[in-house]
C-alpha cells in the first residue's frame, strides 16, 4: 500500500509537471507566434516606405532627365544660331 501510495504521488507529480511544461511551450509558443507576425508587419512597413521612396526618386529623375533633355535641345538650337551668325 505504502508503494502504492508513493508512486500515486509521483504520477500526480509527474503529471504536475508536465501539465506546467505544456503550459509554458504553449505560452512561449504565442509569444513567439506574436514576435514573429510583429516583425513581418515591421518589414512590410519598411518595405511600403521604401518602396514610396523610390517612387519618388524615380518620378525626381524622370523630371531631371525632360529638364536637361530640354537645355540640350536649347543649346543645340544656341548652337545653329551661333553657327548661322558666325558665316
């Protein structure tokens, strides 16, 4: 009876512990769910803000290029003047 007893006692031990364990796998599990979605909606913030960025760097360069396209075509135009005054 007393063996009994005892290994009654260690089972319910045993079953205490794993009992808490799997409540802290479990509890960790979220925690590590939580950080990981945490950090996917960081990047894609990032993401979203560079990606703006270069949109705007993009639209900036393509107004730079139709500016100097358009001085190149003026001094060329500079450039027949001079030529057509200098004959």
């Amino acid at each position: 009876m007393e063996a009994l007893a005892r290994e009654q006692t260690l089972r319910r031990e045993a079953e205490g512990r794993l009992s808490a364990t799997s409540r802290e796998v479990e509890e960790l599990s979220v925690s590590l769910f939580e950080q990981a979605n945490e950090m996917v909606a960081t990047e894609r913030r990032a993401r979203a803000r560079l990606e703006e960025r270069v949109g705007e760097l993009e639209a900036r360069d393509d107004d730079k290029r139709r500016r100097l396209d358009r001085l190149e075509a003026a001094m060329a135009r500079i450039e027949r003047v001079r030529s057509i005054l200098d004959k």
